[in-house]
C-alpha cells in the first residue's frame, strides 16, 4: 500500500527527453513498456552509455543518489510507459521497509557487475568482440536499438559496425 501511495504513471513519446543533465535527477523510473538510452554529449555528439527497457528501473544515478547534476540525460527511444517514484519517496521506503532496501542492493549489485563488465569490454577486447558483448548483453533488446545508438555504445563508426555486422 505504501508503495502504491507513492508511484505515478507516465507516459513518454518516443525521442521525448526523460532527463535534461542541466536538472538533478528527482525520479527514478520502472519500464512497464517501452526503451529508454542514457547517453551524454561528447563534442556535441551523442555518445550512448546503456540502455533499458521492461522491468527495469532508469535514472542518472550520480544525479539521483547525489542530488547533483551530472552528465547524464535518458530519452524515450520507443513511447514509454514507466512507474515514477520521486527520491524522497524512494527513501522513506528504504529506511521503512526492510525488503525494499534488500531489493534496492541486489539491483545496484547487478548494475555494478553489468558496469564492469563494460569498462573490461571497452578496455581489452577489439571491436568484434565489443559488439559480440553488446548483443549478449541486451540480446532481448538489440533489435529495437538503432544502429547509430549501439554504433555509439560502443565507441566505433557506423561503419565500422556494419563491416563488423556484414562479416557475421
């Protein structure tokens, strides 16, 4: 009941910004359809950082944990319809209810294991085998992402990944 007292509903339209860097992160996101990317400007280009769809949880988590800006912003890559819970929320939850903390660890245990997984890939493996990593780790997904945003993910060329993806 507690829960269901604190989350809103909330519909984004695909290309639609979920978060602005120039804003601190007040909200954090449960997909219950759609795909969302966090990305960040490099020269002025978007550089993809990961993306999210059903059942998982999407914020800026310096932003949000921190209540400070980071580089971060997240966009709506397909329409989105997300649970929202406002931080302030999400503590009282975690300092009242036990379960909601033990979820809340094995959540960030599991984006802790998906972030060093990534540095590894993007520090020691050759571009083939980024993107070999790419498709397993969102394999359910990958379809939906378009080329240019995995291209980016993974910090090659359009070009590149489609002489990667011909030689497959």
């Amino acid at each position: 009941m507690q829960l269901t007292e604190r989350i809103t509903i909330k519909t984004f339209k695909k290309k639609e910004l979920i978060h602005n860097a120039d804003t601190i992160c007040t909200k954090s996101y449960f997909i219950q359809k759609g795909l969302v990317r966090t990305y960040f400007l490099k020269d002025g280009k978007e550089v993809s950082e990961y993306f999210c769809a059903e059942s998982e949880w999407i914020n800026s988590p310096r932003s949000f944990t921190g209540q400070k800006l980071d580089i971060y912003y997240i966009d709506a890559i397909e329409d989105t319809d997300v649970f929202c819970l406002h931080v302030k929320d999400l503590v009282y939850l975690l300092e009242n209810f036990p379960e909601m903390e033990r979820y809340s660890r094995l959540s960030m245990g599991t984006v802790l294991e998906h972030l060093m997984n990534r540095i590894t890939s993007l520090r020691f493996t050759t571009a083939k085998e980024k993107y070999e990593y790419f498709c397993n780790v969102y394999k359910e997904i990958y379809g939906r992402i378009p080329l240019g945003m995995v291209a980016s993910y993974l910090g090659i060329t359009q070009e590149t990944l489609s002489r990667i993806r011909a030689k497959k």
